[in-house]
C-alpha cells in the first residue's frame, strides 16, 4: 500500500506535470480564471487521464506487446485517449450544458495535452501494473487538478488587488506560476521513484 502511496504522492506533488516539468500550460492559464471552472476542469481531467491510462494500459499489455507492436504506442494512445474525451463532451454537453459552456474549446484540448498522453507513455516505459499505471494516472491528473485550483484561487483573489497595469492580467499570472512553480520545486527529491 505504501508503493502505491509514493507513486501518487510523486506524481502529484513531487513531479507535478504543471509545476515542475511545465506541461499542460495551455489550459492551465486558460481555465484558472475562475475556481469553480477549474475544479470541474480538474474533475474532467482526472477522469480522462485514469480512465484513458486504465484503457490504454489493457490495449498495451493484451495487444501492443504481445504482438510486438510496441512502436504503435503513440499512436494507440492518442486514439484511445480522443475517443475518450469525445465521449465525455457529449455526455457534458447532453447533461450539463452549462458547464459544456463554461469549459468551451478547453474540454477538446484535453484531447491533445501533452500530459494526458504523456501519462500513459509513461506507464508503459516504466513497465507499471495495471493498478500503479492507475494510481499514476490519477495522482497526475490530481496533481494538474491541484495546480489548476490553487491558481484559480490567486487570480480570483487578485481581482480584488491593485495589480499595476504594466502586469495586466496575464503578466500577473505568468508571475504567480513563477512563484507556484518554485514552491513545487521544493518538494523535489523528497519520494524518490
């Protein structure tokens, strides 16, 4: 059970995609203007990074593998992981159009963030069972969760500040992540993995 606790905790916090390694930025600062957009953008991507990884761990280890088609990867995954996410739009757009609204281009994004398919990649390089390739999928997409609400938090806090207009709204926000980025920088080396 502690194997399974590093391997969250690692992916999560100590490589958060975000934060340290700088991936997924495109809807990092597009979605966290506001803290309930980006919750439930967390809540997508969380889902669509465990499930798509669970899916692809299957296809790699009962398919691509077997048959030695390891150099189809790539490109398995990016199938997988796009039929995935049209599932889930038409399922938000059916049963919450409001939220379908809210999200706009930022949900057909997911599709091709480097991180979501980096997660599956990862897995398979790294020769994961199918419940670590679950729990990394998880606490990566709970690490990128966690880097979307605490930044949506700043900015809806520096609404109510006097932020100089030189910095405007996106220079703020290019320096918040700065800031996020170096605190995240110091949970480096803590779980090894």
């Amino acid at each position: 059970m502690s194997e399974y606790f590093i391997v969250f905790m690692s992916a999560a916090v100590v490589n958060n995609f975000v934060l340290t390694r700088f991936l997924g930025l495109c809807i990092f600062f597009g979605v966290s203007k506001n803290l309930s957009s980006s919750a439930s953008m967390g809540v997508a991507i969380i889902s669509v990074m465990t499930m798509s990884s669970m899916i692809a761990w299957v296809v790699n280890h009962f398919v691509l593998v077997p048959l030695r088609l390891e150099f189809l990867h790539t490109i398995m995954f990016v199938i997988i992981i796009a039929c995935f996410v049209q599932l889930l739009e038409m399922v938000i757009k059916k049963f919450a159009p409001n939220l379908y609204g809210i999200w706009g281009i930022y949900l057909l994004l997911v599709a091709t963030n480097c991180i979501v398919l980096g997660v599956p990649l990862i897995n398979a390089e790294s020769h994961f069972g199918f419940v670590k390739s679950a729990v990394n999928a998880f606490g990566s997409g709970t690490g990128f969760a966690l880097a979307l609400i605490l930044m949506a938090g700043l900015r809806e806090r520096l609404q109510l500040s006097n932020v100089p207009k030189p910095l405007g709204d996106l220079g703020i926000t290019f320096i918040l992540a700065g800031l996020l980025a170096l605190a995240f920088q110091g949970f480096n080396g803590m779980i090894p993995l």
